[in-house]
C-alpha cells in the first residue's frame, strides 16, 4: 500500500483476570487453540480485552472448522460420485470457508504477519495516562 498507514490505536478496556478457560460449547480443535494463543495474546502482546473474547471465541471456531474439515477429506478423499460423476467434496467448501473468516479476525487481533506491527499495549503510564494493565499491576 502507498501512503501513511493510519495510527493504530491501543485496545481500551478490562484486562481478564488470567487466562480465562474455554467455553464448554467449543470443539476439542477450538478448545486447543484458544488454550495455545489467548496466553500469547494476553500475557506476551496485551493487545486483548474482556470485549475482545467473542471474535477470539470466533476466531478459534473456525481454525476448528478448518482441522475437522482437513480430517473430513482426509479421510473421504476431495472428491465423491455422484449419479452425474465425480463431485467436490462439500468439505472443501467448508475448510475454504473457515479459512477466510480465520484469516480475517487472525488479523484484526493482531496474528497475521502484517498485523503483528501494530503497538502493543504498554504497561504503565505514558502521555496519555495510565496504559490498559497499568492499574492491574501486570
């Protein structure tokens, strides 16, 4: 892109407290990845509140779509017969579609390549006040 990138501004809002569990309702994939990057995400970059949990949430569901899909054609093959020949397996359109909406929330929490040059929410006080964790003693 051509130009000056906007400012990115810091998340505003309440920390969770730890690293909260994943819902019950999640897959065992989806469970995995929440378990795997929320710490990254909360403890390393900061860059995740409270509000930020649902597209987390959804985030981690379609990387679950994703692995059960790639299982799915693993499994049954790209293809199936169908009474006019060979057909696309409708799996592949699934994995497809998981694929996009992984990568789209992937980058509006900061977990593409691209994205991961936005600031980091800072510890502490800067010009404009205190920083989203400096109150929490993090």
């Amino acid at each position: 892109m051509r130009g000056i990138k906007p400012e990115i501004m810091p998340a505003t809002g309440q920390a969770p407290e730890g690293v909260p569990e994943p819902p019950e309702w999640m897959s065992e994939d989806a469970r995995g990845v929440w378990v795997r990057v929320l710490p990254i995400l909360l403890n390393d970059r900061r860059t995740i509140t409270v509000t930020d949990l649902e597209i987390f949430a959804n985030y981690c569901v379609a990387i679950g779509q994703v692995a059960e899909a790639n299982r799915i054609l693993e499994k049954e093959g790209l293809t199936f017969s169908g009474p006019s020949g060979p057909k696309r397996h409708p799996a592949i359109a699934i994995r497809s579609d998981g694929m996009t909406q992984a990568r789209q929330m992937a980058a509006e929490l900061g977990l593409t390549p691209a994205s991961r040059g936005r600031p980091a929410i800072k510890n502490g006080a800067d010009d404009d006040g205190p920083g989203l964790f400096g109150d929490l003693g993090l």
